[in-house]
C-alpha cells in the first residue's frame, strides 16, 4: 500500500484508493519511523514470546511483540541494533542482523 497508505492511515490524501489489508499493530512516531518484519517467535527458551510476532523498528531499535492474531502491541526493549532482517533456525530459535555492524544477534532469555 506504500505510499498510499502509512500503517492504517491514507498518507497523503483524504481517502485511499483501492483494497488493502489492514495492519494487525501500529506504533507513533515517538518510537520509530521504519518497521522492519520479523518472524512468529516458537523458542520455548522464551515462553512469554512463544506464538507473537515479534519485529522491530529500524531508525530507533525498538523490538515490538504482538500476537499473531493481532491484539495488544508490547514494547520489549530499546537497542543500539539497526535490524534490517529477522530469521529462525531449525530449533526455533530467533536471529536478527544489525545492519551497521553485520552481526547477527540471538533474541534468547535474559542473561
């Protein structure tokens, strides 16, 4: 729907044109500007995530969860992380890459 519609507002007109699929979460401009796509969370390592959505936003590195099937968004933690991709091993477990640095960094439990 770019640039037609930003999340679930018309961008730049009064009404948008056309049939679109509505976003399950939205978020302000207080804490980004540029959503980057993640992947349902299945790690049992880390319960309260297992089955939510699980993304984060490239311009600040805030990390976001939401249920798969929409409902409330929760605001995990503020990184340094420029997350440009999300991806998940065999086991499961949740990778996302740092575009500035190129690392790619586990999402686990809490150390």
């Amino acid at each position: 729907g770019w640039n037609l519609k930003e999340a679930g507002h018309c961008y730049a007109r009064t009404t948008c044109p056309g049939e679109f699929v509505e976003p399950v979460a939205e978020y302000g401009r207080a804490l980004g500007s540029s959503v980057t796509g993640g992947v349902v969370f299945r790690d049992p390592a880390v319960p309260k995530l297992v089955g939510k959505y699980i993304f984060a936003d490239f311009a600040t590195g805030h990390f976001f969860a939401v249920p798969a099937g929409g409902g409330p968004l929760e605001k995990l933690v503020k990184s340094k992380v420029h997350p440009s991709t999300f991806g998940r091993d065999r086991a499961g477990r949740v990778y996302v890459s740092d575009y500035l640095s190129g690392a790619v960094l586990l999402i686990g439990p809490p150390k």
